[in-house]
C-alpha cells in the first residue's frame, strides 16, 4: 500500500532528479531515501527509478506516480495549513531540550516572540548537552532539540533525526590578556568544559604545534570565566556563552576559523506536529 513518506519521498526526487538533493530537502539520510523508495517500488509493484550512470531517473511509471504525488502531497500540505490556521495554535505544549548557552540566549528570545504569536503554546525548557538532548528525543521526552557541533567532535548522524542549521557561533580564546592568542598559552594551564568540547579546544591547541594541559574542569560558563580572572589558567568558550555572561575582568579572543555550528532537531517522519513547526520556525527567525 502507498503511505504518504513514500509519495514525499518520490516527489522530492522528481523535483531535483537526485538522491543526494532530495534527502537534503527532506533532511533524511540518501539511505533513507533509497529505502522509501524500495518501498515504494514493492508498494507499487512496478520499478520507479532506473539506474543511469551515478544517477538516476523516473521510469514513464515513476513520473506518473510522481505527478500524482506532487497533487496529493500538496493537498495535505495545505489542508495541514488550513487546520493549523483554524485553531489557530490556541494550545499545545512543546517539550525543548536544549545546551545552558541556548537557553540563555536564542531560546528567551524565542519565547517572547511566542508568546506575542502564540499565546496559548506551552513552551516546556529543559536544560541538557547535545548527546543527551538527541536521546530525549529518540526516547519521546522531548518534541525539539537545540545542538551544537565542533568540527572536531560531530554528532555521529542517526536515522530519524532531522537537522535544520540556525546559526554559526564562533569560538573565543578566554584569557586574562588583550589580543591574546593560543600560541603564547603553549604552557599555561588550561580549563577543560565538557568531552565534545574538550575535544575541539585539543585540536585548535594542536593546529598551533602543542598539546594543552587540562588542569581544570568545569562546563559552567560563570564558573569557568571566574577561574580565568582568579588566574588558574585560560580557555575557550562560545560566543553564545559570552552573550549569555561575561565578567569584565577576563578578555575574549575570536579565534579566526573556529566555530561550531548551531542546529535544531526533531525526531521521526515529517510533517512535524504545528506546534513544534511554530516553535522551530521562531527560533529559525531569531537565530538569522
């Protein structure tokens, strides 16, 4: 039988004409797609794609299908709409995990312009890392989740997550000196926060020859910038951390080329619930 995912899946295909952009789209892994599209082609009980070269195309069955799934995908896109907008999000609870510096940054942002639109949407807050804001998330202890990637450290990419990128946060050298820079902490004693982000101040330390020494740790932001000022050594931090709490007597280095990227996720099959698509296009709208 053909289930809607299926007929997304093919009408995202006949829009690009690729694997590769159509999971983009649909913020799916490529094996993922090829998966519905087996699927489908079981479903159907006829070949869809045909294989042409490294790419692909629509059978004559396929394109018929895919016009079809175009009409029928665009009709509950709208009826999804129409509904939305007759109750007009008037309730609904959204559960969001997120890291200490999204919640005291982006997300009270967020809230605001919330409850201005939305009055009636409850927005639940919990205060996790990423690792563990994902697990909620495939567990049902949560409807959204705000991460952040290093390059150093990625998320290793689980079927079923879907990443929507909001912002990039860039990374500042922490120090007690103006105009500070890494090489001239090649012996100083340095505080370390949390594993992924332990990990990428390893590797910007290492671009610059040497390995640091972690003397301290601690992944509170108050705590660490009150370390540094006490002088028990230098650090990295982000810049959302920064806007969140800054002492003035500690100086921030943007290390140029150092960032980590900010993103929002949701769990399953789309479309997500109107309440949680409310709730990521504000934060989508305040992270720009």
């Amino acid at each position: 039988m053909l289930n809607l995912i299926h007929l997304k899946v093919l009408a995202a295909l006949a829009r690009h004409g690729s694997v590769t952009e159509a999971a983009k789209e649909l913020h799916y892994s490529q094996s993922s797609v090829s998966h519905h599209l087996a699927r489908l082609e079981a479903a159907a009980g006829a070949k869809i794609v045909q294989r042409v070269g490294r790419g692909i195309r629509l059978t004559p069955e396929g394109r018929l299908l895919a016009i079809r799934a175009a009409e029928i995908v665009g009709r509950v896109d709208a009826a999804t709409n129409e509904l939305a907008a007759q109750v007009g999000l008037q309730s609904g609870q959204v559960r969001l995990a997120a890291n200490a510096s999204a919640l005291s940054t982006i997300v009270p942002k967020a809230a605001v312009t919330l409850a201005q639109s939305h009055p009636g949407l409850e927005l639940i807050l919990i205060d996790r890392h990423p690792v563990e804001a994902l697990q909620m998330l495939r567990h049902g202890e949560a409807d959204l989740a705000l991460i952040f990637q290093h390059a150093a450290a990625p998320l290793e990419e689980e079927e079923g997550f879907r990443l929507v990128h909001l912002c990039d946060d860039p990374i500042y050298l922490i120090s007690r000196q103006p105009g500070d820079s890494i090489a001239n902490h090649r012996h100083s004693a340095w505080i370390g926060g949390c594993r992924r982000c332990q990990d990428e101040l390893i590797a910007v330390c290492r671009q610059e020859g040497f390995t640091p020494r972690i003397a301290s740790l601690s992944d509170d932001m108050v705590v660490v910038q009150a370390l540094v000022a006490a002088g028990k050594g230098v650090t990295t931090l982000p810049g959302l951390a920064l806007q969140a709490h800054r002492r003035p007597d500690i100086h921030a280095t943007e290390l140029t080329g150092s960032l980590r990227q900010i993103y929002a996720v949701t769990y399953g099959e789309p479309p997500d619930p109107p309440a949680v698509a409310a709730v990521l296009a504000t934060l989508a709208e305040v992270a720009r």
